[in-house]
C-alpha cells in the first residue's frame, strides 16, 4: 500500500481566476493557515516546464510568487453564485434566505429593469 498519492489531475489557470492555495511547507509542517483563498495575479510560462502562478490572498496585500498548479484549486463562479440563482423568490422566507451579496445583485438588477444603464460618471 503506498504511503502517499500522486493526482492525475494538472489544471491551468486564468489571470483573475479565484484558487483555494494549500501553502505545502506549512502543511507538511503542521502549522496552521495552509490553505487560503487567492487570485491568479500572473501566470509565469516556461518552455520546458510547467507553468506557475503568482497568487495575491484575497485578505492580504502580499504576494506569492511562482506556485505549482498542483497545490491550486478552482473556486468556480457558479458555487460562489449558487445562492442567487438558486434563491427562492417566491416564497415567504425568500429575504433570510438569500446573503446579503444575492440580495445586493438582486438590487442592482431591478434598479436597472425599467431604464438604461447609465454609465459611470469620469
């Protein structure tokens, strides 16, 4: 039985994209605050390697440079968007049901309903 497992799964990442980072020292460490949320800031190409990353923490204003794609993960849009377009609009409990991001969408979209969307001032 081997001791540790390798994952097939290699992923590329966009500028922008949001990732859950796991911090590997700091894991295989024991200390605590290994994995955190991040923005790709930068995608650094190579021709004979894979790819690494240039992260920016979302509630921190460093950066971590040159991250393998192994210790990444995706935070897709859709599970961070799940509660608006899954939010029961018509039901009695539908406002304590929603955060307060799905009721702020919900917001902005009925005010530009009815009327063009203006642009922003300079």
């Amino acid at each position: 039985m081997p001791l540790f497992t390798q994952s097939a799964t290699v992923t590329s990442f966009a500028v922008d994209d949001f990732v859950l980072y796991r911090d590997p020292a700091r894991f295989w460490t024991g200390q605590a605050g290994h994995t955190f949320v991040c923005r790709i800031a930068r995608i650094v190409r190579f021709t004979n390697a894979p790819s690494r990353y240039d992260l920016q923490p979302v509630t921190d204003s460093g950066l971590i440079p040159g991250v393998q794609s192994g210790y990444l993960r995706l935070l897709p849009p859709v599970d961070a968007m799940r509660d608006i377009d899954t939010a029961p609009l018509r039901s009695d409990s539908a406002v304590d049901d929603m955060t307060a991001g799905a009721m702020a969408w919900l917001a902005q979209q009925a005010a530009t309903t009815n009327r063009r969307p203006e642009l922003p001032p300079h």
